[in-house]
C-alpha cells in the first residue's frame, strides 16, 4: 500500500531526505510500522520530486527497491531542493511493476502520490473513467489505481484547486467502492495538501519546516497523527487539518 513523504523547509538534499531519520521513507521500503494489513513490505521501487525554484517540478523514478540504487546516496545526494515529494511502492496484487507505475506523477508544477488502492479494481471505476476525455485516459502513464486517480485530480485541478478536487476526487471514488484506502499526497513546492482515508498520516508542522509522512521518520517531538477522512494543508508555519463529511462511512 505504499508509504510517501512530502517537506517543505530549508533547502536539503534529496537523497538525504529519502534516508534521513531513524525509521526513515527508505527504511520504511523493508520495516514499516504501520500498514494496517494492506502488505508488509514497499518493494516495489520508489520515487521522488522536487521542484528547483523556478516553479518547475523534476523527479525520479526506478522500479527496483530503494535500497538498491545507487542514486539515492549518489546524484539524489548532490540534488538540493526546498520541496521534496517522494514514495516508496507496495504494488497491489496484480498491477504493472514498471517505473511508470512508481509515484510521484508530475505535471506543470503538481506532484503527486496515492498510499492506498482501489477496492474492486477496475470494474468499479469503470462509471467514473467515462467522466474523462477518451484522450485522458489514453495519455495515463500506465493503467494503475494510482494513476487514475492522479488523472481525476489533474482533471479537476484547474476548475476546483487542490483542495476541491481532492475533496471531490476522494468523494467519487469512495461512492463507487467504499472500501477503497485513499491517502493521497500532492504538492506544488509551497503547499502541501494530503487525505486520510484507511491508511496512517503524521505531520510535523514548525515555523521553518512542513513535514508529512505516512509514519514519523523520526522519534523527535512534535508529530500529530492525522485522524481517518481528513484534509490537510500544509506550509511552513501554517497547517489545517479538517473533518470531510462527504467521506463519512455509509451505514
């Protein structure tokens, strides 16, 4: 079911990001905390964002473990940016172990990461796919949960902004199959905007650093556990963290 990670601070190394803490993103590819049944380990390959201040996002992908490449103490250590987005993958059972199919998925200045799946895949989004322009789902980077998904959001990003479209997205997807686990991650470089539904989230908010993370990479204080079916955003200094009735569990 993944594990992801999103900061927003004082410039770093991205390499050093992926590895830096005790319980670390990379570490949590091999010994995770928290998965709530939904797998044991994230080996599935790994990804990271980063945007280089000129408003531009670039990224990474490899479809092998974490552990195993070389990039991450090597060119992601001599990468520095202020904003850093970044996944390690637990495939679910039957979908494409390809690079493509490792978040995050980028486009213009968004970046973005689904901890979770959709129940009933495909057959219960077939309704919502039709939503889309035929030429959407043929431009998808690869057919995954995970990259429909990011295609609902892409779509509604411009008429409704981050926060309305992953309301809406979350909304329409748990519709269709209730049972699906949506903690999505996206960002932009100065804002980061997360769900929770099944699956684990804390933030560790400052003045100087947002940081979001599927479990606290770290034993330092300061994390809050987000609670199930809530939004937040975040920024340095700033964090909100809400109540979304429209994803209530139907009796």
């Amino acid at each position: 079911m993944c594990r992801h990670l999103g900061y927003l601070g004082p410039p770093r190394a991205v390499g050093g990001l992926l590895t830096a803490g005790a319980h670390s993103l990379a570490t949590q590819s091999w010994a995770p905390r928290d998965m709530r049944g939904g797998g044991t380990i994230n080996a599935d390959g790994f990804g990271a964002a980063w945007w280089d201040g000129a408003g531009g996002v670039c990224a990474y992908r490899n479809a092998a473990p974490i552990w195993s490449d070389p990039a991450v103490e090597g060119v992601l250590a001599q990468v520095r940016s202020s904003g850093v987005l970044a996944a390690v993958r637990s495939a679910t059972v039957g979908m494409p172990l390809e690079r493509a199919a490792c978040a995050p998925f980028t486009d213009d200045r968004w970046a973005f990461s689904l901890n979770g799946c959709i129940d009933g895949w495909p057959d219960s989004m077939a309704a919502l796919a039709e939503w889309l322009p035929a030429v959407e789902l043929l431009r998808m980077p690869v057919l995954t949960d995970s990259a429909l998904v990011w295609t609902l959001v892409r779509r509604r990003l411009a008429a409704d902004g981050p926060e309305g479209a992953l309301r809406s997205v979350v909304a329409d997807v748990l519709a269709a199959a209730p049972a699906s686990r949506l903690n999505l991650l996206l960002g932009d470089g100065t804002t980061l905007w997360a769900t929770t539904v099944y699956h684990s989230l804390s933030v560790r908010v400052d003045e100087t650093t947002a940081l979001l993370a599927s479990e606290p990479i770290d034993d330092e204080p300061g994390w809050r556990v987000v609670p199930d079916r809530h939004l937040v955003q975040a920024r340095p200094g700033q964090l909100s963290i809400t109540t979304v009735p429209d994803w209530e569990e139907q009796p």
